[in-house]
C-alpha cells in the first residue's frame, strides 16, 4: 500500500511557481509546518466558502478554491507559514482569503447561476 508523502502536495497555478518558491524557501517550513500550514489553508478555504459572499453563491467548493489558487495562492500560503498553521488562527487566514476575493471581484464581474 502506498504512503502519503512527507510533503503535502500543494497544486500552485503555473503563474505563481516563482513567487511560491519564494515563499517556500523565504519561510524554510519544515515538514510538519508546512503541513500544518496547507491544512490551515485547506480549512480556511473551506471556511471562506461557507460565508462566500451571494455574488459567488454558485461557485462550487472546489471552484471557489481554483478561483483562491489562481488569484492569490502564494499570498495565502505566505500568511498560512507566518501563523505557523495554528488552527486557532483559522479566523485571519479566512479574512485574508476574503479580501483576496473581493479584490478580485472589484476587476472581474461574478460568475452567473447558469439555466
């Protein structure tokens, strides 16, 4: 049977490989923080979806992490490492990922609920 990796796997849009690294190698995580620190960032994403705003109310869970990855996946990582993947914290990070999103929705207009 095979073993999940040490490492999680972080799916980072290809805009953003460098800044990522950066981030990665500015924070040097060890494995455990930069575990904790991606299941912050899962939990707050999931979070934030859950108090989306109406305007995104027909993007998916998944979806609404895809449009978070594209826009703003280093910046959120980046907060994720600096709060140590405290889960106590979980309430900044999902602030965060909403400023991040109403950020971009001042220069994009919202998906429309598809007939």
């Amino acid at each position: 049977m095979p073993t999940n990796p040490t490492t999680p796997v972080i799916n980072t849009p290809e805009h953003h490989l460098g800044a990522m690294s950066l981030v990665i190698l500015t924070r040097a995580p060890n494995d455990a923080n930069l575990r904790a620190a991606a299941r912050l960032v899962d939990s707050a994403a999931t979070a934030a979806w859950a108090l989306r705003p109406d305007d995104l109310s027909t993007l998916g869970r998944q979806q609404y992490r895809q449009l978070l990855d594209y826009a703003a996946a280093p910046q959120v990582l980046d907060l994720a490492l600096y709060l140590g993947g405290d889960t106590k914290q979980i309430r900044t990070l999902m602030d965060h990922i909403a400023r991040e999103i109403a950020e971009l929705l001042i220069h994009y207009t919202p998906p429309k609920a598809q007939d």
